[in-house]
C-alpha cells in the first residue's frame, strides 16, 4: 500500500515538474463536450494538443446552450464549436454580461437549418421553397403526426425554435425533436431504404452530406434581430419567421481569465482553426467509422500534422 | 365514479352528508360544460385561462431567485461550499479511478476492489453475495466499462454519505421537536413529488456544472426516505428501553448514542438502504447535466441507437443496483456479534483482515502484472457491436416489424391519440371540476379542496395543455399497465410459490434505476410515442403486481374460509371476498403506480415526447429557473392531489374493514 502511494507520488511529482518550468497553470484546462461528433472530436483534438504541450486537461460533458454561462464563471475554459445559427444568441448574451471572449473564427462557413435528402425533391418537386414544403406537408405524415407533417428537429437542448417558427409561418407541420444527433442520421439512414421523403434538421459542415446529398430548405431569408422584435420577418406579430443565416461563422471562446492563466494554451487556440472538410471528417471518424472520440482525435491528429504542427511552435 | 360514490358512502364509517350529492353535482356541470364547448358555444375564456390573465409567476420567482442569489450572497456561499464538495469528489475521484488530483494513489486496481467486494459479501451474506459482490465487480471490468462504473462510484461514495448524514440528522431533529417534524412533512412530500429535473438546473446554477452540481442533486434527492426511516425508527423506541437507559444515569447525548440509536437500527438501516438506491439511480440520471459515468455513456449509445452497447451498460447498471441492494438489505438483517472478554484482535476482526490481505495481494499484483490493474482498450470481452447487430437484425424481420409497426400504428391512432384529444377538449374548468369530484367521492371535502386548488394552480401556470398531455401519457400508461398486472398478480396470488417468484421478480425490477426502463421501449418502439407510454407502463406494473400480489396474499384465511364453506366458487370467492379486502392495499399499489408513472412520464421526456417533461428538459440548457421551479411544481400539485386522495381512501378503508 505505502509502496504503491510513494510509486505514485513519485510518478506525480515527475509529472508536475516537467509542467512546472512552463509558464501555464498546472491546473487543468476544462474542455466542455457536447452531443454532437465533431465537436466532440475537435474538443479531443484541441485537448491531445494542449496535452502534447504539457497542458493539464480535463472534459467535462456540459449543456451547449448552458456552457457560456459556465464559462463566463470559470468553471470551463474554452469552447471550441460557437455556431452562429445555434449559439449564436447565447454567444451575444454572454458577451454582454463580461467574463467571456471571442478567439477569433475557424475558417469554415455554417449554415444550419431544416434539410432534405435529393430524393425528397421527386416527391415534392417544389423545393427548396418553404411554401412549397408547406404545401406537401402530407408527405411527410407519420402514425403519430396524423394529417400534418412531421419535421424531425435537432435535441431539445441544441433550442432551435422549431416550434416557433411552424407557428409564426402558420405551417402544417409537427415538430418533433430527436433525442440525439445520431438519431437524425438514423432516421435518415431508415428513410433512404425505400426513398421516403423526410425533412430534418441539419448543418454544414458535417459529414452527411458527402453521404447524403441533399439541400437546405429556403426559408425567408435571416434579418438581423429576427429573434428579437416581432416586426423583423414576414409575420409582424411572430419572433423566428425567418430562416437561420446561411453563410454562419463558427467561433472559438474562452474564459477571459484563460490569457492570464494559461498564456501558452491561449496563443494556440487563437491560432486553431479548422475548415469545413476538416470539420466533416472529424464527424465521420465517429459517425460513420464508430471510433472512439479519442481514437478519432488521435488518429486525426496522426494524419494531420501538417496542419496542427504549425500552431504549436 | 357513481360505483365509487355509493361504496364510500357504505364503508366508509361516517360519510360526510351530501358528499356524493355535491360530487354528482360536479360531475354534472362538468359534463354540461363540455357538452357546451362541443356545440361551439362555450367563451373561449371558459375553455382555456385566457393567456393575459396567466400570471407571470415565472418572472416573479426568477426575479425572487436571483434577489437571493446574487444580492442576499447565496451564490457566494454555495459556490464556497462547492469547493469543498470538489475537493471531496476528487479525492474520491482520484481513489477509485485515477483523477490526477489529491491523495494521487489511484486507481485502486479493480482486482483489488472485487476482491474487497467480495470479503464485505460474505461478511453480510456468506457465499451466495460474495459470489454476486465480485462477480458484478469482475464483469464490469472484463465488459469494458471499469472506468465509467467507477466514475458512477465515486460520486455515490460522496453523495450517499452526505445523504445519510443529513437525513439522520433531521430525522433526529424531526423526531425531538414537534415543530420541526411539521414544518418538514409538507417540504418533504413535496420534494418526493417533484420531477427530477427541477433538481438539476439550480443545482447546476449554485453547484458548478459537473459532478458537483450532480453529487448536490443526487443528495437532495436522496434525503427524505433517511429522515422519514430515522422518525419513524425513533418513535418506535419501546418505554422499557429508554427507562432502562434512564436509569443507569445516561445523558441527553448518551442516550441518543446508545439507547435510541441502537434501538432504531433496523429502520435506520432500511433507511441506508433507500438511500444507496436512489443515490445510484440518480446519479445515473444526472448525466442529463453532464456528470460523466455510466448515465453519461448510456445516454450517448441510447441516443445513437446502438442499442446493443446500451444493453450491456444497462446490464452492468442492474448488477451494480441488485448488488448495493442485496448487501445492505442483507446488513439490516444481520446481528452485531458480540465477542468474549479478551477474544484476540485478529479474531474479532478476521474479515476485515481477510479483505486487507486480498487488497493488498492484488494491489502488488497489478504492478507485476498491469492487466489485473487495469483492463485498456481492446482487452475486453465487450460484444456491443454484435449486439448491436444482432439487435437490428431481430427488429428487421418481417414479423417482428410488422408486429411493433401494427401496435404502433393501431395504439397510436386508435387509442392514444383520440383519448389524448378527448382529453384536451374538456374545458379548464370542468377537468378541475373532475378531478375534485373525484377527489371528493374518494376521500373527502380536505382533498377536494386540495386538488382545487393544486389543479387551479395548473391551470393558471399557463402550461396547461402540456400538463394534460402529461396526465394523459400517465393514465393511459397506469391504465394500461392495470390491464397487463391484474391479471398476472391474481394468477400468480394463487399459488405461494409463484407469489413468492413474482414477488422476487418485483423487488429486484425495483431496484432497478429508472433509466434502464427505456431501454427495451427504444430498442422495440424507437422514438414514439408508443416507446414513452411502453417505459411507464413497465414502469409502473411493478408496484401494481406487487402490492396486489401482497394484497391478495394477507387476506384473513378465516374470511377466505368461511367463503369455501358457504360454496363459493373460486371466481366467486376471488370476486366477492379477496379482491374487496384486498383492494385498500391494492390502492396503495394503483398509487405508488401513479407517483412511478409521473416520474417516468418527465424522464421520457428524452425519447421525445410534447409534454412538461419536453419543457423541463429544455430549461436545463439555459438559467431560466423560474419556468424550471414552475413546470417542476405543476407536475409536484399533479402527482399529489393524486397521491392524497387515494392515500385516505386506502386508509378509511383499512380502518372501516378494521384491517389497522
């Protein structure tokens, strides 16, 4: 028993020194997960570098909405996936309130709102148009839905406003949501079996469009503050009568305690950042190749050097 | 509900006059205002509570919680307190599966713990538990899932302690002073209704997102069957004991420690017991707010359909819980040895030697050989994809899809959905009207007025269509459920050995923690509606076969016999004689069902479904406490209106049959 604590003190204290010269804390850096595949990879990845560098890391799974208030207190260090369309709002409030900061964007254009597969189209041959959708909501009917259509929403966390938006554009749709993102590509796995339509929530970038092309449907375009003041948008009494951004960022955030506390990480993170096929093959690693996450990460990391090597020195 | 009426009035010893009158009455205007709303005359501010008159209570508490928050210092004080709970967690999280934190001597290698496991089984129930005890211990290593069972683990090893602690102390303060008893029992009813869910966001709020804000919710949670064991253990105490304990001249102290204490062990222990085993199922659930463990994992296969991997969680769940349940149900039954003067050390204490010398044999062992320290990746016997196949492939023959597609189809759209319809075209004011009509035939005038008021509380939430559609998922499941149990219970009451197995069967499905419910719902129905009325109907038949079966069983032979000589049938002397006497203890069950199935109904809220459960789950991703205190408490004034009501009628009838 004494013989095993002082081995692992020992092993401990050989840990700590060789972090101790670095001018980061020693304390853990905490990454926040979420439940969706290529931020949970990118979290990996981000994570297996800091560790490469002798960065503490710890994961913590957290809400995706309730994170930027966690990170506004401390209590997690960074996020690595702030999308636009998604986070966006939460991103801002955060913002507003102080104790958060914005590490700059990845190189990558998002774009998240309600999809269909291509063979949908042959079905209802009016898309991408939402009036048109509107007008075969019938095709898409389910034993639970009855005569409307059924619109397959992301997890209630991911607050998408589905709901919102079928009441504020009067649509015959019912919005159920999934209880995962898995889900969604299972559903659409099920639907491509015998051609069924289906619409679903999904984004770019993301690895099931190389599996499934399919398109976004066009909703009235994003107007600034859509989400804010009834009279923005074609329905004057709604909020959410428009379309998500089509041409969204994806940022990086952090704790504004992160620079002082960890110098070293924080000059890495403002130099991450990541493309859009970059982003889909980390989602694909797990979602179609069911990795580990960090397997996936390791094995990225494995055959991307030549792109991370350049942050790290 | 006339059936009813009638019989309370002719059992109940002393109706209170009028009572079925002013019920029929009720029921009357009810059915009129519905009827009035089907002919499309009915104000709509009679069908619904008009959204302006909805006050805003939502803004009134968030304004009142973050008054106390931030301005009163809650925060500063919880988030002082958090610290130290951290610090608790991450030793034990650094002890059981190697955090890189303070005392830094984990993990301890997991020969080592099964075979410790093992030692404390056969102290408390010789071979077969310590068979049960490692054996659970060494599965969960060999399948893979080592580290996350012990992340679940560790967090229990906190929560559980802090719960007993806290519940034993005011258990004790309940029990000495008479103000604190009934200043408790309201908070504590409530807190035993109320969802989940509610525990979680301002845990996480004052916790710190992670396993703090889990462990905190996890103990709250587990409290109050420790302080109602620990009263109800102390009120029992017998006159002589505490005179004997007089005296020999003890003091206040000495005679809590060594009269009451002692003398209360038995309900104090079946209170540990409780206590582990919602600690275990809870902890599974806060993977909701991101403790990570088993939840956590089972969580992420469930919700990716690899339904095979979530087997195999779900499998070292249910060995984990039968293994705490079995052990400490078996340290309520054991004795305290007593030893002779003098007996050696070593022979006073040879198990806990024993378990020593096994522990640190393995603990040496793993560092000559690392694969009985700790099994990496790839070393395991897990067969989660093959499951997972296998699994596909059984629900993609063509029987079996044809079979949950037609259940599927035909519950949904013949029975649910129009009942589900039904239920939400009865006006706001004749739901409530029904409800205290039932209330008041039931139980009396106290527990019309309460669902009154609770249901009027509902209404005026502004989540009403949503409560319905809770309430309706928790009928149509309890009534269901009623369907498939009653019979199984009154075939198994028949004979004792089948009794007893379906009893076995009973208690050890009780253990389970909830989550696993949902798993063969998923794995048949997907994610329907049909998969959340199939989780709360298994759910929910547990206690329903249980209390029928236990019932049945303790009618008084005299009354069966008498019924066997006057000629009865068998079908007549189960109808006339058994069923009547057993059906105050058959209520009980019907109750518990009710209270299991509005617990369930909110978690099923991850499979999808469009009630408050769906809106508590969402509050979880922002920091609106308010709306997540509100939706928490309609499902609370829900669930006891129910569990009021028929909790006196189960007791008047017990006493009018004279069975107290």
């Amino acid at each position: 028993m004494i013989k095993m604590t002082k081995a692992l003190t020992a092993g401990a204290l050989a840990l700590m020194s060789t972090t101790a010269f670095a001018a980061d804390s020693s304390d853990p850096i905490v990454i926040p997960i979420h439940n969706w595949s290529s931020q949970i990879v990118m979290s990996n990845v981000v994570g297996q570098i800091l560790e490469e560098k002798g960065n503490n890391v710890e994961y913590v799974t957290t809400d995706s909405q309730a994170v930027y208030e966690s990170i506004r207190l401390g209590d997690v260090t960074m996020e690595l996936e702030v999308w636009e369309g998604a986070f966006g709002a939460s991103f801002r409030a955060a913002l507003e309130k102080g104790g958060i900061v914005d590490v700059g964007d990845h190189n990558a254009v998002t774009r998240e709102d309600w999809w269909y597969p291509m063979w949908t189209k042959d079905a209802c041959p009016g898309l991408p148009s939402w009036e048109a959708l509107n007008d075969c909501a019938a095709i898409f009917a389910t034993a639970e839905t009855g005569e409307k259509g059924r619109y397959l929403d992301g997890p209630v966390d991911w607050l998408k406003h589905g709901q919102e938006r079928v009441a504020a554009l009067d649509m015959d749709f019912v919005v159920v949501n999934a209880g995962s993102a898995a889900a969604l590509w299972a559903e659409i796995g099920a639907a491509e079996a015998d051609k069924r339509p289906v619409v679903v929530f999904n984004w770019t970038p993301n690895f099931a469009e190389a599996v499934w092309p399919g398109e976004f449907v066009e909703f009235p375009a994003w107007e600034d503050g859509c989400d804010k003041d009834p009279a923005v948008g074609p329905n004057p009494d709604a909020l959410y009568d428009c379309g998500n951004p089509a041409t969204g960022y994806l940022k990086k955030a952090a704790w504004d305690g992160m620079e002082a506390k960890w110098p070293d990480a924080y000059a890495v993170l403002e130099k991450i950042s990541f493309t859009n096929p970059q982003i889909a093959q980390m989602a694909k690693l797990v979602d179609i190749d069911e990795l580990e996450p960090e397997d996936a990460a390791a094995q990225w990391l494995e055959g991307n050097k030549d792109v991370w090597e350049a942050w790290i020195n | 509900m006339s059936d009813n009426v009638d019989r309370a009035q002719k059992q109940v010893a002393a109706p209170q006059f009028g009572t079925a009158t002013i019920a029929f009455a009720m029921v009357g205007l009810a059915v009129l205002l519905t009827l009035v709303q089907y002919a499309g005359a009915l104000p709509e501010w009679l069908h619904r509570v008009p959204e302006a008159l909805v006050p805003n209570f939502a803004g009134w508490l968030d304004a009142i919680f973050s008054f106390v928050k931030d301005d009163l210092g809650l925060l500063a004080l919880t988030r002082f307190l958090t610290e130290g709970l951290e610090w608790l967690l991450d030793a034990s999280a650094n002890i059981f599966f190697g955090k890189r934190r303070w005392p830094n001597i984990g993990p301890i290698p997991w020969t080592a713990l099964a075979a410790a496991v093992a030692v404390v089984g056969y102290y408390l129930g010789g071979w077969r538990l310590a068979l049960m005890g490692g054996g659970t211990f060494i599965w969960t290593a060999l399948i893979g899932q080592w580290k996350i069972a012990m992340q679940t683990l560790s967090v229990l090893a906190i929560a559980a302690p802090l719960a007993f602690v806290i519940g034993l102390s005011l258990g004790i303060a309940a029990w000495k002073y008479a103000w604190v008893d009934r200043a408790i029992k309201p908070i504590l009813s409530v807190l035993q209704t109320l969802p989940f869910f509610t525990y979680l966001l301002p845990a996480v709020i004052f916790f710190k997102v992670g396993p703090t804000a889990g462990a905190v919710a996890t103990t709250i949670y587990a409290i109050p069957p420790m302080i109602l064991m620990t009263t109800l253990g102390l009120q029992k105490v017998s006159d002589e004991v505490v005179e004997a304990g007089k005296m020999s001249g003890c003091s206040k102290f000495q005679m809590l420690r060594y009269v009451y204490l002692p003398s209360a062990r038995t309900e104090i222990l079946v209170g540990v017991n409780q206590v582990i085993m919602l600690c275990l199922a809870m902890v599974v659930l806060t993977a909701f707010i991101g403790m990570p463990g088993l939840g956590a994992k089972l969580l992420a296969m469930m919700g990716s359909f690899k339904l095979g991997r979530s087997f195999e969680i779900g499998v070292t769940i249910v060995l984990l819980a039968v293994t705490l349940d079995r052990m400490s149900k078996a340290w309520v039954i054991k004795q305290p040895e007593h030893f002779e003067r003098d007996t050696p050390f070593w022979k006073r204490h040879q198990m806990l030697l024993l378990g020593l010398v096994l522990f640190v044999f393995f603990t040496l062992l793993s560092w000559v050989m690392p694969i009985a320290g700790e099994i990496g990746r790839g070393q395991d016997f897990s067969q989660g994809k093959e499951l997972d196949n296998l699994i596909k492939w059984f629900l993609n023959i063509d029987w079996v899809k044809a079979t949950t597609g037609f259940l599927r189809a035909f519950l949904n759209v013949k029975v649910l959905i129009p009942f589900r319809n039904f239920m939400l075209s009865i006006p706001t004011p004749a739901f409530i009207l029904l409800v205290a009509a039932f209330a008041l035939a039931l139980a009396g005038r106290k527990q019309a007025i309460y669902a009154l008021v609770f249901f009027g509380f509902v209404a005026l939430s502004g989540w009403w269509d949503r409560a319905i559609i809770t309430l309706y998922s928790v009928t149509a499941a309890v009534a269901l459920a009623a369907l498939i149990g009653l019979p199984i219970a009154i075939l198994a009451a028949r004979s004792e050995a089948w009794a007893k197995r379906m009893l076995l069967i009973c208690d050890t499905a009780q253990t389970f923690p909830s989550f696993i419910y949902l798993i063969p719902a998923i794995m048949l129905f997907g994610i329907t509606d049909i998969a959340v009325i199939f989780s709360i109907l298994v759910f929910a038949m547990v206690p329903l076969i249980r209390y029928t079966i236990e019932g049945l069983r303790t009618v008084p032979p005299e009354m069966t016999e008498a019924a066997d000589m006057s000629g009865a049938t068998s079908w007549q002397k189960l109808w006339n004689v058994q069923i009547p006497l057993a059906l105050p203890t058959m209520a009980v069950g019907f109750n518990q069902a009710i209270m299991f199935a509005f617990f369930m109904v909110i978690i099923a809220a991850f499979i999808g479904t469009q009630d408050l459960g769906q809106e508590l789950q969402r509050t979880l991703a922002g920091t609106d406490l308010g709306k997540n205190f509100v939706l928490g408490i309609c499902v609370a004034l829900m669930a006891l209106t129910f569990d009021l009501t028929i909790m006196k009628w189960a007791a008047d009838k017990k006493r009018a049959m004279g069975l107290t």
